[in-house]
C-alpha cells in the first residue's frame, strides 16, 4: 500500500473531526451538534453533490460507457446482498440477515459524499453520472433483502410495491436525484452564481457533518460491542472484499481511476439510512441495533481510514 496516500488521509481535517466526535463521547463530552442542523447539513451535502454531478453529466456525452456504467452498479447492488445473506443466517435469524444483506448490498450517501473530498485532496476527477448510479444502487439491494426474508422465513404481509415506492421516495434519494435533475437542467451561467453555496464551503460543512457522525458512531460502539465477534468480522472483511474486487472489476467498464474509485465506495459502503427505514416497514423483526452499529460504528469508519487509500491504490493500478 501506498503508506503517504494512508498519513494524507489520516490528517485530513474531515475525519479529523469525526476521531474529535468519537473522543467527545468516550470523555463523556457534552459536545453535541443540535438536531435541526446536523438534518440540514446532511440535506445540504446531498443537494451539493447532486447538483454538481448534474452540472458535469450536462457537460458530459451520453454514451454506451455509461449505460455499461448504471449496469455494472445495479448487478454489484444486486448480487452483495446474495451472497452475504447466505454467510450471514449460518449465524444469525433469517431476518436480520436479510436486513445486514440489504444495508450492505445497498448504499452510503455519506460515504460516497466523504469519498468525494478524498478525490478532491488526490486531485482526481470523477464523472457525474456516478452520483445518479449511487441513487439508483439503492433500491436493488432492499428488494433482494426483503425477497430473501419473504422466501427462507416470516414476515409480514407488505407488499412488495410499498418497499419500492419507499426506496425511491426516500428523502436522501429523492434530494440527490431531484439535485441531479435541477444541476442537469441549469444553465452554467445561473449554476455559477450559486457556486459559492455548491463549492466553496462544502468542506468545512463536511467537516462538521463528520463531528456529528463521529459522536453518533461513539454512542452506538457499545451496541456493536454486545452483538459478537461474527459481526464484526463481517463488518470489516465484507466491505474490504467488495471495495477491492469492484475497484478491480469497474476495470472493465471504465478506465477512469475516479469512477473505478467511487464504484468501490458504493460496493464497500453500508446503508444506514434508507435501508433501516425501509426494514422497519417490511421486516419489522430485524434488529436494527445489530445492523445500525455494523454499518455506523465499524464498516463507515473502516472505509474513510484504511478503505479509502486501499481501494484507491487497487483502482489506480
């Protein structure tokens, strides 16, 4: 491995902050960022990174590479959550199995927005057709989760069009598509002034956002802690495996280093926001203090340290 690519990530100011979050929790800090802001700033880094990867598929030419592209990404979506559920119910119920394959199969906004400043520190361009690829990896992997839970145990009677229409509908999915779609459409001229607000200040917002996620990991650590050393492995061999065999097999599709990049970032990262919300509906018996602290506290951390760096060598080469 590259060790200066690892020591850049490890001072870079973003996850910095989060470590700050972490340790604020552990020295039973009072250090806390207020609900309604850590909401907006999370909206505000979706809409960001839409609306700039609109700008840029607007600049773009549609093509056969990225129709290769959505379907290289929709198949990594669909075949995780296969393979994981079945490693996964040799140790745990058939239900949070099928949650932790969904979360797993599925996508981290958060990570891929985090990934974004990574490239930006390497200097390395991506193209903006991935962030619509990263919404639509989404829904896949819930209905491969939910169809799995239906077909090997109990559940109960939701239909199958509810858990769809709710994927799609979903708040963070909805905003970084809606994004796309306004980035796509603005004229350059009005898309600059309002550059300042899309640009400029996305860093230090990101780096705030990661405070807050640190000190929400922090807090659920002991959660985690409590589910076994089977989660945990699985929490960090699984995105390690997925991240380097895709930044391998995105190859194939695509010779640009940030696109091969950011599908290993879709394939390592974990949903704890869409598919938790969409369990809860369809699979009300999965337990979500297993897979939430799997994919926040371990794999989410994993990936912005040692993952970045790992996957990004295995990309460049």
């Amino acid at each position: 491995m590259n060790f200066q690519l690892l020591i850049d990530n490890f001072t870079n100011p973003a996850l910095l902050f989060f470590v700050l979050g972490i340790i604020a929790v552990k020295v039973k800090s009072d250090l806390e960022i207020p609900q309604n802001s850590s909401k907006f700033i999370s909206l505000y880094l979706l809409f960001a990174i839409g609306f700039k990867g609109g700008q840029e598929l607007a600049h773009s030419e549609f093509n056969l590479g990225i129709i290769w592209a959505v379907f290289f990404g929709i198949t990594a979506a669909s075949l995780i959550p296969l393979y994981t559920f079945f490693i996964l119910k040799r140790k745990l119920s058939i239900e949070n199995s099928g949650a932790i394959a969904a979360a797993y199969g599925s996508v981290s906004a958060v990570t891929f927005v985090t990934a974004v400043s990574f490239l930006e520190i390497q200097q390395q361009a991506f193209s903006g057709h991935m962030v619509a690829i990263m919404a639509l990896m989404e829904a896949p992997a819930i209905i491969i989760g939910v169809l799995l839970v239906k077909s090997f145990g109990e559940t109960n009677a939701t239909k199958m069009r509810n858990v769809v229409s709710h994927s799609f509908t979903n708040g963070s999915v909805l905003l970084i598509l809606g994004s796309l779609v306004i980035g796509f459409l603005a004229s350059e001229k009005e898309a600059e002034g309002i550059k300042p607000f899309t640009t400029d200040i996305f860093k230090g917002f990101l780096a705030i956002f990661l405070l807050d996620m640190g000190i929400t990991s922090g807090k659920k650590l002991k959660d985690f802690f409590e589910s076994g050393k089977f989660t945990a492995a699985f929490a960090v061999l699984v995105p390690l495996f997925n991240g380097c065999m895709v930044a391998f097999l995105s190859g194939f599709i695509t010779s640009n280093v940030g696109d091969r990049f950011m599908f290993a970032i879709l394939a390592a990262s974990a949903s704890y926001i869409a598919v938790p919300a969409a369990m809860k509906i369809a699979v009300p018996k999965a337990n979500p203090g297993i897979f939430l602290p799997m994919a926040l506290a371990v794999t989410f951390p994993f990936n912005i340290t040692i993952g970045f760096p790992l996957y990004y060598m295995v990309a460049s080469m």
